[in-house]
C-alpha cells in the first residue's frame, strides 16, 4: 500500500448537491507530521452538517475548499505514529476526511475500545452524534421529568439517543420521522411514545393531539413543516434546541417557510428560549455522555442502528442518500478492515 | 365626583388601530371590594403590549374583552380602601386601565415615594418599564463589560433605560431610533456611543461599521428591518431579548420580512440564544432594579423623558401615536391633579 485514495469536493453545488460535485482522486500514502498519526481508514461517518462545508459561506468552519477532502470523521488503524501515546494497531476516532489513509493531528484523535461496543458506534450513539443528542437534551434542552418533548428526525443518529435518553428521564417522548418504518422503529424499539411521518399532511393535528398539554422541548434537526407544526404547541417558557435544519440545506422550502413574525411573536408571547448549539464547544461533557450511555449499549439497553455503504468510491452516493432521509439510522461507509 | 370615566374597547382593529376602536364611557363610582382599594388616576401609561390586548388572541395575558375597559397602570391618590396598609391619601401604582377611577385589587398596588422623583417615573423610568429593562440587560441578554450591544426604540421608555445602564456597564453601545432629534438625544444625553434611524435606507451598512467587532447583545424592541439589520451582525454566542416586536404588531411587514430559514440558519452557526421574557415573571428583580436606578435618578445622573398627553379623552389617539413612534421617551396621559 503506497498510495491513498480519497473524495474531494470537485466544485460547489448549486441547490442539491449531484455526484458531479465529488471526484475520487489518489495520492501517495501520507507521512505522519510531528504530532500526528497515520490513520487507516475502517469506518467513515456521514452526517448532515457536511452539506454546510460544501457552500462557499462559512458555517461553524470554515467550507471546504474546491479541490480539497471532503471533511469526516472516521475509525481507523493507527498505522504510523509521531506522538508517544498512540502506537500502531491502536484503533481511533479522529478527523480523516473522506479517505482510505489520513494524517491526522492527534490531539484530535481519541482511543476507541473495541471490548466495549463495536468500534462503528464511535461515530454514532458513542461518538459525535450521542454526544451531540446528550448535551442537546441535557444542558441546552435542560429537559425534565414528566415534560413533553418532541424529536424530530427521531430515527437518525442524533434523535434516536435523544429519545431513548428522553424516555429514560421520564420525559414524554414524542417522534416525528420520515415514513412508516420509521415511526415503528422509533415506538417499538427506542421506546418514544408516539412518531408522526413528517410527510403526512395531518403533521400538525396528529401532533396537536398527541401533546395535549403542549411541547415544552422541541429538539430541533430539520426546520422546515416540522416545526411549523410543532411551533404552535410550545407551552410557556419552552425550549427549542437548534441543532440542524436538514429540510432547508440546500435552499429548498425556504420561499414556502412561513414568516419570521410568526416564530418571533411565539418566542415573546410564550416566553420561549431558542439556543443554536455545537457539540464541540461541550467536549467538557463528552466523559459524562460516554459514562452514562456506554454501559447502556455495552448491555444493549440502549439501540442504535445503521445504515452501511461500502467502498470510499460510494460514499458521495451515500450522502445524497442521506440528505433524502435514505438512511435509517447512523449512516456509515465502510473503507477498510478492522474489528 | 359620583362617576368614573373610562375608556373601553369598542371594537378589534383590522390592522392599524383607529379611533373608532376606542369609546369614552361614563360609570359609577366603583366601591373597594375585599382586598381592593380604590385609586383616582393622576398619570396613565400608554405602551406598544396594549396592542396586542386588543386582539382576540391571547398574548402574554387574555385579551381585553369588547366593552371592557383598556388594559393599563397607572399612578393615582388612594381614595377609598379595604386593606389596612392603603391609607386614603396615598400615592400608588396599580392597574387603573384607562380610566379616571378604578378599583384596584392591593396586591397588584405598590406605594410610590414622591420624594424620590415625580411619581409619574413610577410608570417609566422607576416602572414597568425600566424594571423591564433592567431584567432584559442583566438577567436574559446577561450583557458583560467590552460586549457589544445594541438597542432598538433607543430613546422609547425601556431602551432609553437599557442604554444608560450598558454605558454604566462599559459596554460598547449602539442604539437604533426613529428619526435625527431621537438619534441625537440617545447619543448626546443617554450616552449611546452611536445612533442611526430605522428609516435610514443604508441602515444595515451604517449598523455594519459601527459595529467593528460585530454584536452580542441584541435588546429587541421592533422586529421589521431593524431585526434583519442586525442579525448578520451577530457574533458566536451572541444573545437576543425578545421584549417587543412593535413593527409587527398591527400585521404591517410580515410578507416583507425575511424568510424563517435565514433567521434559523443564523441561530445555528452562530450558536445564538434567542429569548423572549415578560417582566411580570420577574418580580423578584423589582427591589434590586429599584435599589440600583432610583438612587440614580434622584441624583439627575440617569435621564428619561416623557411625553404627555393632557386629558384622559385624548388617550386613544396618543396611543395611536405612539405605536407610529410620534411619542419621544415615555407616554403618558395626564388624567387628575397630584404631586
């Protein structure tokens, strides 16, 4: 193995992003730089926010440059290594992009336990979209026993651990998803109360009467007629926590969005608290998530599921996939071997 | 004196208010109930949340009923009470509505010190709404030395307040008001380090230079193209108080104003807290709001300006002045003689 092969953002997508906007590309095998280790790729996460990077506009980060690796996360094999604490064969989670190889700044990097849960969930429920879902609940959310929350994308990676932590604390728990399956999945397995397809042209009144004492936290990954639905049934001193808007990232929906004045009067009459948040900013908090939730999944109390595409080469397919609600669950390319 | 004058909501405005929706009404004196004393009003206070007590939706509190007298505090001389604490002769703040004698329940009454300033400060500066600002700077915007904050209705009864108590704070401070006299009034006497009107078509652009540092507090009063001028100026972690939305309240604007997703998009990757609040919910916060500004006004340091209206007849139409932003700092209505 000489060389890497990697997808980087071939030009700018004008609305909905189309395979032409990526191109598979190889390049010698990276060398690690002081402080870094080589990571090979096993497991790439997809996820969302990486529609963000692709504009021009920053977001939380700055976009990805056209001609550059797409950003990811990735669980890989440590396979050279220029810091003391990481040896090769460990397995990581860490910044790889979306590549077979990547040189990666270790200090971004964290030891993933292979005896605790397959090393896969280190994107998924114990990784980056678990301990955005635990901190959103948690701290932003500041949700409470006996409260009504509502979950949207209540299946992904995200919303499935916010739901199945909401249960636990006794919230009422109550989903909205993209289609039958989904719903089922999201009463039967991860335990919420109800799912509404956020397709179905009754949204609102199915929500209206499965929250007959109103929504005091809405966790929020999608925008859109979701939360034109849910808007209306927040009770005083509600929370909404910001953590997505998937429905309006590439511009779509957003002539049909309903005006601001009616979201800013709801936030003044009812008091409301409408907080943006990124988990990156509470890595102070990723050891009390991984504390709570790790045992749950290691005794599979807690469920998780997901998607797997193979080959680097599909993983641009994939995220189309994905921004389409394809997936079912944390949505994951499988690029090499591993455990 | 065996009646009492009063003005009563004679039907809901389609938009705009006019007078017409307004009717002046004769009663009998009222008697104290249990637990009420009886206030003949000297100053009425007129304020932009009235007009949403005139529609038939519930806002903050139920809407005033047609026929029944217009929602309001004033400032008036006990003349009859049933508590013992209430003393004929008194000087209290209480919820008269609009009218020349009202029965008041005592626990909603608070004695006013005429040797502190003019009891009509009890309305403003010393009042409701300067208690609103107070709450709105401190507790929601938790405004910090070297922040960033900017004002909207800089010169009105609550952003003149929270002007003065951000330069007290040494916060850099930027205000936002309806024409040149109010401009130069927020800079010259309240102490805003700058002041552009609404109306100025390059509003966004001149917001944009003095604001180098970009914004972290945003006291919002208005709404309309004030909100969209300020909003790309936010900075990460900036904070939003939603006290009023005076651009919107009559329906004006809301096809114009931007789309939902903008606003959205900009609480996400900016990771901004939007919060609306009603100062009623902090009563709490009276006596140290009290502790901290009478002293400065008694002294002359702290500034407030009122505009009065001579005649409890001539409220409908100061009311609609105020809500075209003609009233310059507080609004009253004179109704009787007092100190």
């Amino acid at each position: 193995m000489t060389e890497t092969r990697r997808i980087v953002l071939a030009s700018r997508p004008k609305g909905d992003p189309t395979l032409d906007n990526f191109r598979l590309e190889t390049a010698p095998l990276p060398e690690p730089d002081s402080g870094e280790v080589v990571v090979r790729t096993i497991w790439l996460s997809l996820d969302p926010y990486m529609r963000g990077r692709m504009d021009a506009a920053k977001s939380y980060a700055d976009p990805v440059e056209v001609g550059d690796t797409m950003e990811a996360a990735g669980v890989g094999e440590v396979i050279a290594s220029n810091v003391d604490r990481y040896q090769a064969g460990d397995i990581v989670v860490g910044r790889t992009g979306w590549a077979s190889h990547a040189a990666v700044d270790a200090r971004q990097c964290r030891k993933v336990d292979p005896e605790l849960a397959p090393v896969s969930t280190a994107l998924g429920v114990l990784g980056m979209p678990g301990h955005t879902a635990w901190v959103g609940l948690n701290d932003i959310l500041a949700g409470q026993p006996g409260e009504t929350v509502v979950v949207s994308a209540a299946t992904g990676a995200v919303g499935s651990v916010v739901g199945q932590l909401a249960v636990r604390k006794g919230m009422k728990t109550v989903g909205v998803a993209g289609g039958a399956a989904k719903c089922a999945y999201a009463v039967e397995k991860l335990g919420f109360e109800a799912c509404v397809d956020h397709r179905d042209p009754e949204l609102a009144q199915k929500l209206k009467s499965l929250t007959p004492e109103g929504v005091d936290c809405y966790y929020e990954n999608v925008g859109g007629t979701t939360l034109e639905a849910v808007l209306p049934r927040m009770n005083d001193h509600g929370r909404i926590a910001v953590c997505g808007m998937i429905a309006w990232y590439s511009g779509k929906g957003i002539e049909d969005a309903m005006p601001l004045p009616k979201m800013w009067r709801t936030i003044l009459v009812r008091k409301l608290r409408v907080q943006g948040f990124i988990v990156f900013e509470h890595m102070d908090r990723l050891d009390p998530f991984l504390r709570e939730v790790g045992p749950l999944v290691k005794s599979g109390e807690f469920h998780y599921r997901e998607t797997v595409t193979d080959g680097l080469e599909n993983a641009p397919q994939a995220f189309l996939n994905l921004l389409e609600g394809g997936n079912f669950g944390k949505q994951l390319v499988r690029v090499g071997e591993g455990p």
